[in-house]
C-alpha cells in the first residue's frame, strides 16, 4: 500500500455510494491500518480533503424529519421501519467516524485518537450489515423507505471545529443512543426475533466504547487548551446541537463511556440548572 494514508483511505469510503461496497471498504482499510500497526509500521495520517458531504446510494429518499412516517413499533411493518431508521443511523455514523479522520488529519494528535476512530469506524460498519441481514430477513432492505434527512447535519455544522466535533457527534448523538437502544432491545424481544435482539445488543455495548472515545479524546484537548471541559462542552453543545437534550438518560452507560450527569442535565429539556 504504498503511498497510501489514513485520511485517503477515509476520503476513500466517503466517497463510495452503495452502504454494504462502503462498509467492506471500511473493514478492509481498518484491517489494513491495525495490521501496520501491528507490523510496527503504521501507514501515514495524511491530510485530505474530505466531500462535505458523503456519497449515498439513490435510496432511502431522504426526507426531513417531520415528512417521515410514523410506524406503530407493535406491528411488523413497525419493526421493519426501527430497524430501517438503525440501519440509516448506523451508514451516517460510518461516515461520521471516517470524516473525523479526514477532516481533521491537520490537527496534531496521538495515535491512539486514529486507532479509536477507525476501530469505532469498523465497528459502525459490522453494525449497519447486522441490521442490513436482519431487514432481508424480514423481506426489507436498505433504502425501502424513507430516512432522516437531518443525519449529517451535524458533521456540516462542525467541519472546521474539532472539539465541536466531538462534543456533539460521540458525546450528544451517540449517547442519545445509549439511552435508546434498551427499549428498542424489549420490542423485539417480546416479537420474539432473537437475532435483531442479538444484533441490537451488540450495538449497545460497542457505542459504549464510541461514546468514551469521544469523551476521552475532548478532554485531551481541553486539557492541551487548558480550558474546564464541562464549561467548554456546554458551550459548544449549545452553539452546535439544535434543540434541547432529551431525558431520560441512561446514566449508568453514560458514566460508563465518561460522561457525568453534569455535562448533560443542565441542557435537557425542561432543566433550569444552568
């Protein structure tokens, strides 16, 4: 692989169109980047620059938010449409971990932070195929409905803004999946759909990881800009994140992946703490 490094890899997987092309793509450079790694020759960070936003397959139609149907959980057209919108959050968050990488190749970091984020990669595309075999199962697939149109927004909103970056996307988006994901586990358990349960189980304790690497890395660079990381990530929530933080939380996973009950209450719906 000569020549190659990390933030062209990463360029590379945005810029592919199909989900499951996109996600092997994914899986083959994160194997490539940890195999040098191993080898004692890690490939070249790089610099890039990344499309704004990512390719995307023609379908799903993207609509905005209040355009998409809602789908009674009960039913299984219900369940097929849950695991459409996982499916759809899980392809964004690929992007999103890769698009840290590319965007950001400039800004100095430790190694560790490229380990994180193509591992969180890797692991976000594991998770879109396993919800994927589970839609086919049911006689769906990626792109028979309609999605979230807003999913990027977030990634545009903080292009050129590393700690806004991860403020929002590991420690806002991610952790509001955290506090999701269990009651989504119940409807399928009670349908009865063992291998959704074990797929969506598997995401719940992987984002645990991405939500701490977040956490992790805005602290480290708090700490390099010597700035109070709970007045900084308020800061920049409140400039980036449209909307107020929903309770309730999962605060056990949340402290798990290092997130304390006083970097999320003070912006929740309804809270007066300031």
């Amino acid at each position: 692989m000569s020549g190659t490094t990390l933030t062209g890899m990463a360029t590379e997987v945005l810029t592919t169109a199909d989900g499951r092309e996109k996600t092997a793509l994914s899986r083959r450079h994160a194997a490539a980047w940890f195999a040098a790694r191993a080898a004692g020759d890690p490939l070249p960070v790089g610099t890039a620059t990344p499309p704004l936003r990512p390719a995307r397959p023609e379908k799903p139609a993207l609509l905005s938010p209040r355009d998409v149907p809602r789908r009674r959980p009960g039913t299984p057209e219900g369940r097929i449409a849950l695991l459409h919108a996982v499916a759809h959050i899980e392809l964004n968050a690929v992007d999103l971990h890769w698009d840290v990488i590319a965007r950001f190749g400039h800004v100095p970091m430790p190694m560790g932070f490229y380990d994180d984020w193509v591992k969180a990669a890797d692991e976000e595309s594991k998770h879109f195929n396993l919800v994927c075999d589970c839609l086919e199962r049911m006689g769906s697939h990626y792109g028979a409905l309609p999605a979230h149109a807003g999913m990027w927004r977030a990634a545009e909103d903080t292009a050129e803004d590393l700690m806004g970056r991860l403020a929002v996307v590991p420690m806002v988006l991610e952790a509001r999946g955290l506090d999701v994901t269990p009651g989504m586990i119940e409807i399928f358990r009670k349908a009865g759909d063992d291998r959704a349960v074990a797929a969506l189980e598997v995401i719940y304790g992987e984002e645990v990881g991405h939500v701490a690497y977040g956490s992790k890395w805005f602290h480290f660079l708090c700490g390099r800009h010597e700035k109070d990381p709970k007045e900084v990530f308020h800061a920049l929530v409140r400039k980036y994140f449209h909307g107020a933080l929903k309770p309730p939380f999962n605060e056990e996973k949340r402290a798990e992946a290092g997130l304390p009950p006083d970097f999320y209450w003070p912006l929740a719906e309804g809270s007066n703490i300031r």
